[in-house]
C-alpha cells in the first residue's frame, strides 16, 4: 500500500468520524462506515507527499478572511516583507474587517495592497489572480474546502487553517487535487512547531523518555464568550457546528504534537479509536446568559457535550 | 428494581470487565457478557445497604494479612484501644511478618494479641474465635472474596482490602453472603474519606463547580520495584496479575472519590465504558534489570499495557 495513501486514511478516517452529526452517529452502520473509509481510491497524479517546486525567491500571498486569524496571517506576512515575501491581497466577506486589516497594513508600511471586501466570490477573483503565489485561507469551516481546491486549480499553492476538511470525501478531494495540480496544500496547524512543542519533540527523539507507549494531549479552551458573541465568528457560524455534532471538533492542536513524539506516520500510525462525550450543560447554561436577541439567547439542546474524550491506539500499540 | 441490586450489578460489571484475563477478553462474545452480568439475582436475605447492627461498644478486632497494608490496620486499631477497640489477634502467612508487626504492637503498650502465623489456614483459625466482631483482610487479591465470606459465615462483620471482588460471581457471592448473614462488608477504599477528597466533596455537594458534567480521575503508581521484589509481596503475587490481565485492576482509588462527586449511586450510575491499553514496555524493559535468580528476571510479554484509560458515561450523561 501506497504510504501516501495510507496517511489519508488514516487522516480520512479522523475526519470522517469527528466531523459527522451527533444524528448520523446515532444511526450509523460502523461496519459499513469504516469499510467506506478505509477503501483505497485510484491515485490522480504524482504523489505530492515529499513534493518539492521550484524555489520562490519573494513568496506572493494572499489572505482570504482576515476577521480573526487571518489578520495575524497578514501581518506576518508582512513582516516578512519585501525580503521574503509580499502581500498582495486580503479578502474578508465583512468590510468592516477588511478595512481594519488594511488600516493596520498602511500603518506598518505597506503599500499596494488589494482589497477584496464585500462580496461573497472575492475570494474566487483572488484565487483567479496569476500574480499570487501563496493562498492562506482562514474563513469558517466548511468553506475551508472548496476554497482551497478552488486556488489548487488556479495554480495556487495552499495554506489552510484546521481543519482542512469535515468529511472523508472532502480529504480525498484535496489529494486528488493536489496530486492533478502539484501543488501544495498544506494544513497551517501551528501548533506542532510551537517551542516547547518542538523541544519535546527533540527530547522524545534523542530518547529522554525511553519507550513512548503512551501520551496525553487536550485542547481545553472555553469558547462561549466568542461563540455566542453576535460580532466575534461572521454570522456565528461556530456555534452552529455545536448545534447538530457532537464530537472532538477540534482536534488537532493538542493531537498534533503527540503525533509527531509517537512518529505517527514516520513508523506508527493510528489504526484504533473510539470517543465518548460528556453531558452537555454548558452550552445550554450560557445560552440563557446573552442578550434576548441574539439568535441562540435561550436555546437548548446543543448536541456537542462539554467535553469529549477519545481514546486512540496505535499500530504499534 | 431494587437499588441495592442495581448498585450491585454495575459495581459487579466492573469486576468483571476489569479483572477478565486478556486471553479472555480478546475472545468475548460481548452481548452474552453483558447479558449475563446485567442479570438479576434473586435475593437470598434482607437487603444490608443501610444495615444497622447494635452498636459495638470496643471493637474487637483481627488482622488478617499484616505484611504491608495489614501491619498499618493493626497500627491503627491499637492506636484506638483501650476506649473504642480493641486488637485481638493478628495472621500472616509469614512468621517473620507477623513477628515485626507483634514487636512493634508489644513496644507500643499492646498486651494480648494472639498471634497467627506460618499456617495456610490460620486465618481460618481466627474466623472461627468468638471473640472477635471484626476481621480485616488485607491479603492477596485473589484471597479477599474467600476470606470475607468464610469470616462473615463465622458471623464476624469484615472490611477488606480493595477490591472485594475479582469476578462477578464473586460479587454476588459477598452480597447473597451479607444478605443471608446481616453482616457488614465493607470495602477499605481508603481514599474516599482522605482530607482533600471530603474537602472536594463538600464543595461539589454546595454546587462550587456547577453543573458536574465531567470529571478525571487516575491512580499512577508506579509499582514495579516492589511488584519484582522477592520479597515485598507474598510469592510475587501482584506481578502475577499483570502477566495475564490488561485492564484498570486497581481502579477505585481514583474512581471511588469521583463516583462520589458524580452522585453514582445517589441519583446517577455508571451504564457504559470502554476500555483501551497501551503499548506494554515498562514491565519487560524492567524484568531485564533484576537479579538473575528472580523468578521474572528477563521474563517477556506482560499483558498488561503500560497504560490503561477508561471512558465512562453515567446515566445522566
């Protein structure tokens, strides 16, 4: 078996199982679930793990949603200008956003910076622009995506915030459309090249902790405040997830480092899991809390349990 | 349904999927396992959660097992004589046991105790004594149950060491046992009544935390020097455990607490759990580090992982 094909299982798999609706789940056939997932599809193209072009002196980029995380993004950028790269243009579907971001930009020097506000295809006219390299996309979830299979086939490469897909179709889209386009489209999960991150990482690789047979990772954050907040997430569109799934959402900030100690992927891989949540009240209790007219003032119900735990196995064990 | 039997069948679900062999649980048919944990029994007495007996005025007491964790009862049931109890006897298979245990209590002003020691079935001496009210056992796992119930038939109240139970049938065997005899059977998982945890209690109770919806609990002790040691436990029996069993096979000192902050019992029960172990390499990585004439020097394939995590949800959620 192919390894590349063998990592997008595995990461399909994830997806599939975290990303699907507390009622699917409730329903599901997990024979036939996992029999779907794990099936082989013809590859598309070169494999694109490993895959290396041609170096780009001065990386052109552009910055699709710039309301929260997508600011830093620009900013970053930014900073790395004009040595290293150069930003070329910031999208957001909010004005008000875009606006503030570009303020910033001017005020840290930049200069030519397109602004792609207001509409909900901006993105598609950046990603059409043949004068980018680079497309950073930090918008909601599920428009992760398409957004990016959309600049794939623009001859964009991809930086995509977590999670790069909700199901196991959309993983398998994306490697298709790598591998048809060589480009790459990588997962901007920062978290994994964190400092103390990464001198664990040194530590578990030079044998300070001996035998690895077992590691611990969360993702503890309380979001309310910020989900609930009728400015904060365009459209409230987080809240809504825990509205109808019910399962680790996010999980890569506190699995994505382990991986990397445990050599998932360079050695081991996932091949075992299973994910038990607790009772949700927190969701409910806070909801009674905001102001009457917000859309979830009062709402009960939510499907995502305050917390939800999964226990993982390893090929190795 | 009787909320003692309920008590009892998942207290004994536990037992069971905690102490089947791995052997065992790699071959189960689950549902069969399941249906016949959760089955009732008739009851075989009055029922003894909330038994009151006359109130003993100066407890007597015996020892059985004085080792280790027993030498620390009999310590303590000295501590209390002359007013409130009072040491009658105490038993251990190892002469040289029971001597250090009998010189300490000498040296402390104790008078009296009889003393049982080098014989398989001294304790069963002790059981038969008329003069004793209560027998505390703290012997090898495997003992408890036999020791608890040839001490309750004798008609003495018991508390023994965690846990009472390695099967099912065991458990039943303690509760139709207490039934039919009156007696008091108490398990001495100590930890529920520490400081911090009836501290802790006392908070959840007047709602410091909120709405309880989750909760972790873990009992980390490293054990192997004293698991290997010739001479710590009695013929090596703990390490025996981890040779054929994969499971939590010492869970209540984590869970007892938490189970009591949860309200299991009290108006929520555990009804599922599942369980996962890790990579096991400390046990064989260990056996090659002690002395060639131990009986598990170089010894390979423990089956018990190095790890062991439980999820598990309650009723409630």
């Amino acid at each position: 078996m192919n390894s590349r094909r063998h990592f997008l299982r595995n990461a399909g798999a994830f997806a599939a199982l975290l990303g699907l609706p507390a009622s699917t789940i409730a329903n599901w056939n997990t024979e036939e679930l996992l029999h779907r997932i794990s099936k082989e599809k013809p590859m598309t193209g070169k494999p694109v793990i490993g895959l290396r072009v041609d170096p780009i002196e001065k990386v052109r980029t552009a910055v699709i949603g710039v309301g929260n995380r997508g600011f830093e993004h620009a900013r970053l950028v930014h900073a790395l200008s004009p040595d290293k790269a150069e930003l070329v243009a910031i999208c957001d579907i909010r004005e008000q956003k875009v606006k503030e971001c570009a303020d910033y930009l001017v005020s840290k020097g930049a200069k030519n910076v397109s602004i792609y506000a207001g509409k909900e295809d901006g993105w598609k006219e950046v990603c059409k622009r043949d004068d980018i390299d680079l497309v950073l996309i930090a918008t909601p979830w599920e428009n992760h995506t398409p957004m990016a299979l959309y600049a794939m086939q623009h001859g964009k490469h991809v930086g995509v915030e977590v999670p790069a897909a909700l199901t196991v179709e959309d993983c398998w889209k994306l490697v298709n459309t790598a591998e048809e386009t060589q480009r790459n489209c990588m997962m901007l999960e920062n978290v994994c090249y964190g400092e103390e991150e990464l001198w664990l990482l040194n530590m578990a690789e030079s044998g300070v902790f001996g035998t690895l047979t077992y590691a611990e990772c969360a993702y503890i954050h309380d979001l309310r405040e910020l989900m609930f907040s009728k400015t904060y997430y365009y459209n409230q569109w987080r809240i809504r997830h825990h509205l109808v799934k019910d399962a680790n959402l996010y999980p890569t900030h506190g699995l994505g480092p382990v991986a990397q100690y445990m050599g998932i992927d360079r050695g081991d891989r996932f091949n075992h899991m299973v994910s038990m949540s607790s009772l949700q009240a927190g969701l409910d209790e806070h909801a009674a809390t905001v102001e009457p007219d917000n859309e979830f003032y009062g709402k009960t119900g939510f499907a995502h349990g305050d917390m939800v735990n999964t226990l993982i196995k390893t090929a190795k064990g």
